[in-house]
C-alpha cells in the first residue's frame, strides 16, 4: 500500500500502519486486531489515519467532546455510512455499537479508526472494559477481521490504555507513537537548506508540522538557502 504523496515524511508510521491493515486473518487466528496511536497535538495523526483508512478502504470515525447518546448517535451514523448497513436507530450503549461494529467486518480485514477516543472514554469509562471484553474468548471480535485503531493526543490517557491494570493490557498488537519530526527532517519539510537557519527555525517551532500549514499559512516560510534571520 503506496504512501500518497501528500503525506510527508512518516515512512515508519505508514509503513507500521499499513501492515496493520492488511495483517491477514490467518496471521491472527480470525479475530479482531487492536492498535493504539498516540502523540502529542498538530503531529498529523489524524491526517495520517484518515489517509490510511482511505487506502485501506476503512472507516474513519473522528469523536468529539459530547455526551455518551450524542457519540453514540455519530457512531451509529458512521457505521451506516461506512458498511451500508440499515441500524433502525442509535445505538443504546457502548455494548451494542462495538459488538455490532465487529460483526460487520467478517469477510476481509476492515480498518476501523476512532480518533480522539478520549473524549469517548471520558464520557463512557467503561468503554476499554467492554472492548477488551469483546475481544477476548466469546466476544464479537473473535469472528471479526476488523482492525481497530484506538487514536489520542491525550497522552496520560493513551498510555494509561495498555498499562498496569488496565483492560486492554496485552492486547494491542499495533503501538504507534506519532513523533515531531527530527531536525533534518524538519528542515526538509519547512524547505530549508541552509543549517544555520535550520537551526533557528527548529529552536523555535521544533518539529510539529501544523506549524507551516495550519499556524502561519506559509505567509513567513522561510526563502533561500542564503538567507538569514533579520
């Protein structure tokens, strides 16, 4: 699975993630597939996941800081959407939306991403529990070929998932931290050749890509390889 273009960088995490998705049934005894991607804010983690769900022919579902019938509703929805299954109505709990997302990835793995799924367990705490329930012996997982994708930048919340105690411990067999760039690497992607400027750049905006794109809209991009700081 080619990386688009449009995505800088990321080799690793592409390459990790793409694996992922296409990890055979047979490679995991049949059953569902569980992975974690976590890092800090304005990384591209979301651009990475909606990239790879489209190539993959996943779904893609983007939670927001609502309440649980809220979520739950735009789970519905996306489930719809995405399988192009008739769900009568929202769905009452977390233990009906995941069985039912397993159970419409049977034939072929099936990614399904749900990014900022802290907002998720916030509102719902027993949704890890139930997942991890629905991925061990007699769970709706068991039969699945979906590959979930669990995403957050809430990183003491992200870590805390596969940790001590927690539910899903041991079970993910995807953990992707999406790091800044490193300092060449940033330097090539603000188009910067130039190592002193390079430098400067980097002390100050380090390697977080929303920077160029999303905080400056590439009206102060650095120029040449000569130029210097003013």
């Amino acid at each position: 699975m080619d990386k688009p273009s449009r995505i800088f960088g990321r080799v690793r995490e592409w390459e990790g993630l793409a694996a992922f998705a296409t990890r055979s049934t047979e490679a995991t005894a049949g059953a569902a597939s569980l992975g974690v991607v976590s890092g800090r804010r304005r990384q591209g983690k979301s651009f990475l996941l909606q990239s790879m769900a489209e190539a993959a022919g996943g779904m893609y579902f983007a939670a927001t800081e609502a309440t649980e019938t809220e979520s739950l509703r735009l789970f519905t929805e996306a489930l719809a959407r995405h399988t192009r299954e008739f769900i009568e109505a929202p769905f009452p709990d977390w233990n009906d939306a995941i069985a039912r997302m397993f159970h419409s990835f049977r034939d072929r793995p099936g990614m399904v991403v749900i990014d900022e799924f802290p907002f998720l367990s916030k509102a719902s705490p027993a949704l890890p529990s139930i997942i991890q329930r629905e991925l061990g012996p007699g769970g709706s997982g068991r039969p699945s070929s979906a590959r979930l994708v669990l995403c957050g930048s809430a990183m003491s919340v992200m870590g805390g998932l596969l940790a001590g105690q927690a539910p899903l411990r041991g079970r993910a067999s995807l953990e992707l931290v999406v790091q800044p760039f490193r300092h060449r690497e940033s330097a090539e992607f603000w188009g910067i050749t130039d190592p002193r400027l390079a430098v400067l750049v980097n002390a100050v905006v380090g390697g977080t890509p929303a920077y160029r794109y999303e905080f400056t809209g590439e009206m102060r991009r650095p120029r040449s390889t000569t130029s210097t700081p003013g």
